[in-house]
C-alpha cells in the first residue's frame, strides 16, 4: 500500500508584539498653590496662602542657611558636582520667614523706592524663599559679584547656567523670561522643583513654571 503523506504543519501566525506605551508626565502630580508643594508657583500674581506660610521640616545645609528637607539632597550633590569640576559654590540665602523678607523689602523700599524695589524684591508672602524651595547661590572666585548682575558671568554663574536643571533646580529669573516672572534676571537665585520636571521642561523647551502649568505672571502685584 502506499505511503500516507505526512500532514503538513502550518505555524500560527506571528503575533506583533504589543509596544510599550510611552510613559506620560503627569504634571497634576503635585499642586501649584499649596505652599507646601514642590511645584508651587509664587509669582506677583500668586502670593503664598497663608502669606506668613512656614514649613515644618527645614533642614540646615550651609553656613546656617535651612532648605526643606525634599531640597537638600539634591542641593548637596549640585555642590558637590560643582567642586568636582573646580567651582566653588557659596550658600548666600536659603528659607526666609515673612518677618525676615519684611524686614528686606522694608530695607529696599527705603533705599531705592517703590517702583525699582518691586523688581529687585519679592514683598512678604510672595516670596520662594519663604517656601524652602529657593536658594541664592555665591562664588569664591569673585566675591564682589554676589547678589551682582555680573554674577552671571563668573565661572558659578556659568557652571549653574549649564548644570543646574541635571540637579533638579531652575534658575528661577532671567532676561529672557522676566515679563513672565516679574522680575530682574537673577543669575544667582534657584528654584527647586524635582529633577523630572525640570527634565520634562527641557524636553518642552520652557524655562518658567508660569509657561510649563499654564499660570498667569508679570511684573505688577494682584
């Protein structure tokens, strides 16, 4: 008899496999008016509530200057990671009361009035240094431009401009987005927010909070 023929074996068909959704930034994660959140987003427009707001968990980092506990890791690796590279990065200001940016604005709406003093100084309770969140950062190879428009162009100023967003800060006020900050460029005051934000801004190509979380902002008080 003859051979039967072997049946013959059909695969099933491949199956494509499922892609992996790309992860979406979630940027209701956190509020931006609780003074106690990371992205809180103070402005001239958007005070702190309360206005005499202080947090409870303040740490000391440097030269008695206290951040919010969340901040100083990463503050830490920044100064460190600056060192590394040769720059030297001083703690000039860290959390201000209300009391203490009281006394401050007092003092410059003494010295320069209103108008300039509204540019150079945030009034009590519209302060980030009143939520823990910012710091003011100096340098040792030129002093004299602490606090100092020609900050910007020390090697601090410089390294911060580059690094500062791997660390999870912003530099807060510049020129080029000041009619949305309300305020004169600042080379030396930094805003904490996480480094997946400032991550995800970089990937948006915004440098304010105000653009990044649709908030309104400008150069005159609410």
């Amino acid at each position: 008899m003859p051979t039967a023929a072997a049946p013959s074996f059909t695969p099933p068909p491949s199956r494509t496999p499922t892609p992996t959704p790309t992860p979406t930034f979630d940027r209701a994660a956190h509020s931006t008016t609780n003074p106690a959140s990371p992205w809180i987003v103070v402005n001239k427009h958007h005070p702190l509530d309360p206005v005499d707001y202080a947090p409870d968990d303040l740490v000391t980092v440097s030269a008695g200057e206290q951040v919010r506990a969340e901040v100083a890791d990463d503050l830490r690796d920044m100064l460190d990671a600056a060192a590394d590279d040769g720059v030297t990065l001083t703690m000039q200001s860290g959390y201000r009361s209300y009391a203490y940016q009281q006394q401050i604005f007092g003092n410059m709406l003494g010295v320069y009035g209103r108008e300039y003093a509204e540019r150079l100084s945030a009034r009590p309770g519209y302060s980030e240094h009143q939520t823990g969140l910012a710091v003011d950062l100096g340098g040792a190879s030129k002093p004299a431009c602490d606090f100092d428009p020609c900050f910007a162009t020390t090697p601090e100023g410089r390294w911060i401009a580059e690094h500062v967003r791997e660390y999870g800060f912003l530099v807060r006020y510049t020129k080029a987005n000041q009619d949305v900050t309300g305020y004169a460029p600042e080379a030396w005051h930094l805003r904490w927010v996480g480094r997946s934000l400032t991550a995800h801004m970089a990937e948006l190509g915004v440098t304010t909070l105000e653009e990044t979380f649709d908030v309104d902002g400008g150069s005159d008080y609410r």
